[in-house]
C-alpha cells in the first residue's frame, strides 16, 4: 500500500479534526492509501507540518496561510454530504505528487 | 464503551437572543453539573468568535461549541433544543450562516480516548433518522431517549 501524510485542521485542533481524520485514514485505505494521520489548529500548524514530509492539509476551519501545501476543504466530511468529493480532491492531491 | 450522554445534559425549550446566549445558557448544564471549569464558558464563547461551529446537516442546522481541553474536567456531550433558531457563523466558511436549532456542546479532556464519543457525534450528524428523531422530540425526555440510541 502507498503511503502518506495528511493534517487535518479545525479551529481547536481537537474535535472537528479528530472526527474527520479517522473518517479520511478509513477512507484513504479502501483507495489503496496507508495515511499517517496529523491534527492541528490553524495556529499550531507550522509547527505540526515541520519536519515531516506532508502530503495534503484537510480545512474544517478556514486556513489563510500559505504553508506551501496543497489545502482541501473538509466541510464535507462534517456534515457528510460531500464526501466523496473530498475524498477525491484528496487522492488527486496524493496521485499528482506520487504519479 | 464511554459514556457521553447524560440526562442531566439534556435541555429543551432554550430561549436564546444570540449565539452568545444560547452557549452560556447551554453551557450552565456543563459547570453545574461539574463537567467544565469556570473558565470554559467564556473560553467557548471566545473561540466560536474565531472558530464558528455552525453546521447545517441533512433536513436541520446545528452548532457544536467547543474549546480547548484545559477548560474541561470530565466529558460529556449537551444536547439542547432551542425554542426558536439563532443564528451562527457556518464552520466551514465565513460569512456564512445557519440558524441553528440545537446546539451539541462537546466537552473533550483528551481526543484520543474519547475519539468513541466524537464517532457517534459525527455518526448522528450524518444520520438523517437520528436528525429527524431529534427535530421531533419535544420533552427532555423524548430528547434524551434520542441521544441514549444514537450517540450513548
């Protein structure tokens, strides 16, 4: 199975990004993916994403900054209508960079 | 499995000017009861400024305020009616709002442990039955009995 790295970010960086963050890892590995799975709040994610090779960044909160990492809006996730649509916004991330 | 559900987190009939006002009506439930400190009703407020939680599901809109786990002691989940909808900011994009009729206030002292619990929220929020079963109830009771099936 492939690998890779995906930080998912809500405002507190403990709720709303614990909930999706397992549903994307469940999801990721029926696509054949095996995804290391980060939390974080849109202020402790410079720190989370230094030193380690992240592939994506999923939004439950709105991220304004660049950190050079390609973002994904995760809303759908949440609210389950959508999700399939985050999910292949993701893995077209991931098979763009490992293609 | 840990609990999350309470009947003493349970509320109907939340008259509420404002989102302020329903979180600090909704969050007595909370620190009278012990689950928060005195410091998490103003933190949540704070943050819902910064970090709305307004969420519109399948067939009804929600919100679900939240803050960091330093202000919590023990955790639980609320689970409130509101007698009319207030307005909230949607998580997801600002700006943008939902008139939200329940409110699920979470408190969480440490995500890993208690990802069960934040499952079963998600699950609900995803669950057209369970929506529809919480849009219907009228007493505390019928809302309690609501949470015991689908989040517990």
């Amino acid at each position: 199975m492939k690998t890779c790295t995906v930080v998912t970010v809500c405002g507190s960086g403990v709720v709303t990004s614990s909930m999706i963050a397992l549903k994307i890892k469940e999801q990721l590995r029926e696509r054949g993916w095996d995804a290391t799975m980060l939390e974080a709040s849109p202020v402790s994610l410079n720190s989370v994403i230094t030193g380690k090779d992240v592939d994506v960044i999923v939004c439950a909160s709105p991220v304004t900054e660049d950190v050079g990492i390609p973002k994904v809006k995760g809303m759908g996730m949440v609210t389950g209508m959508g999700e399939e649509k985050v999910m292949d916004a993701i893995c077209e991330v991931l098979e763009e960079k490992y293609k | 499995m840990e609990q999350a559900i309470y009947r003493e987190l349970i509320m109907t009939g939340v008259d509420a000017k404002d989102s302020e006002d329903a979180i600090r009506q909704v969050g007595q439930l909370f620190l009278k009861n012990g689950f928060v400190k005195d410091t998490y009703i103003d933190a949540v407020v704070a943050r819902e400024k910064v970090f709305a939680t307004g969420l519109e599901l399948n067939g009804i809109s929600i919100a679900m305020p939240h803050t960091d786990i330093i202000h919590v002691n023990k955790p639980g989940v609320t689970v409130a009616k509101l007698s009319h909808p207030v307005e909230f900011e949607h998580m997801g994009e600002p700006g943008r709002k939902v008139q939200a009729e329940m409110l699920f206030m979470m408190a969480i002292t440490n995500p890993e442990d208690q990802i069960g619990t934040i499952m079963r929220v998600l699950g609900a929020f995803q669950n057209k039955d369970a929506m529809e079963a919480f849009k219907k109830a009228e007493t505390e009771d019928e809302i309690y009995a609501a949470a015991m099936q689908y989040i517990g």
